[in-house]
C-alpha cells in the first residue's frame, strides 16, 4: 500500500510543481522582455530534462550504459507523441516560426546525427556498436552551438518586441522562488513516481528490461507531460511546444553526450530501430505542426495512439 500511496504523493508534487514552475518561466520572459518561446527552448526544457540527465548519467557511471540510450529515445518519442499531443489535445497549440524554421529541423538533424554514430557493424562487423567519447564529445560541441544559437536569438527578439503589456508580472524574487520550488517539485515528484512504479512493476513480476524501456523512459518523461498540459491549460503555448522541442535537444546532446563523455555506450539493433521510429514520428509531428502553423486537438487525438501502438511494439518485441 506505500507504493501506492508514494506514487500519488509524487503525481501531486509533479502538478504543483510544475504549475510554480511554468509561472516563474513565464514571468522570466516578461521581465527580460524575451519571448516565451525561449524559455520553453532553454530553461523550462533544461529543468524537465533533469531526470533523464540523473538515469542516464547514473546508469553510465554504473556501467549499465544501454540504459542511457534507451531512456533518452523512449523519452523523446514519448515527449513528441504523448506530451505534445496531450496538449493539443486539452488546446490547440500554436507553433512560432522560428521553431518550424530553426529547432524543430535541428532536432530532426541531430537524430540523424545520433543515427549515424549508432550504425551497428562500425567495429569488426559486430552486430554491436559503440557511441565513443570522442562522439560524446561531438554532441557536448553541438549542444554549445545550440545555447549559442538560441541565445544569440533571444537578444535579437528583444530589439523588436513591442512593451509588455501582461496584466501580471511577479518580482525578480518571487519568480527565482517559483523555479526553484517548482523544479524541486518536478524533480522530487518525477523520482517518487518513477521509483514507486517500478516497486510496483516488480511486485507484478516484469522484467528489469521492460520496466527500463518503458516506465523509466515513461516516468522520467512526466515532467515534461505535466509542464506542457499545466502550460496547455495556462495558454502558454510557446511553453508548451517549446519544452517538448527543447527536451529533446537537450535529451540527445547533453543527456546522452554527457553519458558517452563518461564511459561509452553500448549499442544494441533494437536501439537502431527505435532511433529510426524517433525521425519518423519526428517527421510527422514536423509535418502536422507546418499545418497551419498549429497543432489541432484531432492531430493531437491521432498522436496518442500512434504512442500505444509503439508501446505495444516495443512490449512484444
């Protein structure tokens, strides 16, 4: 009965803490006079990235370094398919420009990248393959290009955006607090449900491989999931749409460079083939998102179960 109980004490500190977390956000755009976009991209996708950063570099460090891999895509198909479409789903969400034109294409283009690097047969014509440290080191690099590149962004918006006119800013103060108390929110409630989860996974007799792939990779998505609806729900949808891109970026290059920088990671076929399922459906979101420059509630109904239905897949598999 703790399990349970510690799993809904965990959703609650996940809700409310992402809810001080997209109000301190939002308040940081309107104070720097930036869009919120940015702070979807940068600082919320930093935050709700937290607990794959901590799996992923602790099951490096420990050796158990396919798990870092395998957590990071299961993670980003999950933000992609249930976090944006979950949103969408509650309201349509509207996608800015310049994440068509700059961040979305340069997630898709880092997959590639991680794609490549993860080609089984690199070394002897084994079946497996690694991802060095010198290419950990070569997603650290794009990762700074990438901060570079949205910030340089960020102080080009604010010669052109007009006064703000939001009926309600919080103080510097008040907005450093709303953060930090809510990324200790999302955080401590992202690590009771995922820990709870499993308890409760292994209770019922499934596999340390299933429980990783899935409710790991599931569970330590929830933070991104609760901030994008809580953001959904708030209208702001720049936070929204941002943290799902952000997330990923982040994901790929600094969760996952920072784990190969480590100690190398071991490559399976079944991570080959899940990385590939990542383009597609990244692909596809891309494709939904270029419609109107918006995702619709029925684009977001179909994402969910194209998530099921991978799920499924990776279950019988």
């Amino acid at each position: 009965m703790l399990m349970y109980l510690w799993l809904i004490v965990g959703f609650v500190f996940l809700i409310k803490g992402a809810d001080f977390f997209v109000e301190g956000s939002s308040s940081v755009a309107k104070l720097l006079k930036i869009p919120t976009i940015i702070i979807g991209l940068t600082i919320v996708a930093f935050g709700t990235s937290m607990p794959e950063a901590s799996v992923s570099i602790t099951a490096a460090m420990a050796g158990k370094n396919e798990l870092s891999l395998s957590n990071v895509i299961g993670s980003n198909i999950f933000n992609l398919l249930v976090v944006a479409g979950a949103s969408a789903v509650l309201r349509p969400i509207h996608v800015e420009n310049s994440v068509l034109k700059k961040d979305f294409p340069f997630s898709i283009f880092i997959t590639l990248v991680v794609l490549i690097m993860c080609i089984p047969g690199k070394f002897h014509g084994s079946k497996l393959s690694v991802l060095t440290q010198t290419e950990g080191v070569i997603l650290l690099l794009l990762f700074a290009f990438y901060l570079y590149w949205t910030v340089r962004h960020a102080l080009r918006a604010r010669q052109w955006m007009a006064e703000d006119s939001e009926p309600r800013i919080l103080s510097p103060l008040w907005t450093i607090l709303y953060i930090i108390l809510g990324l200790a929110g999302i955080i401590w409630g992202g690590n009771l449900v995922v820990d709870s989860a499993t308890d409760i996974a292994q209770a019922f007799g499934l596999s340390e491989t299933f429980i990783g792939l899935t409710i790991v990779a599931l569970g330590t998505s929830l933070p991104e999931l609760v901030t994008s609806i809580v953001a959904a729900r708030k209208g702001e949808s720049d936070i929204a749409m941002g943290n799902v891109i952000g997330s990923n970026i982040f994901n790929l290059l600094l969760v996952l460079g920072a784990s190969c920088t480590l100690h190398p990671v071991a490559v399976n076929l079944f991570s080959v083939y899940d990385i590939i399922v990542l383009i597609a459906v990244s692909i596809f979101t891309y494709i939904f998102a270029l419609h109107k420059k918006t995702l619709s509630k029925k684009e977001g109904a179909l994402m969910l179960p194209m998530y099921l239905a991978f799920f499924c897949f990776i279950s019988f598999r």
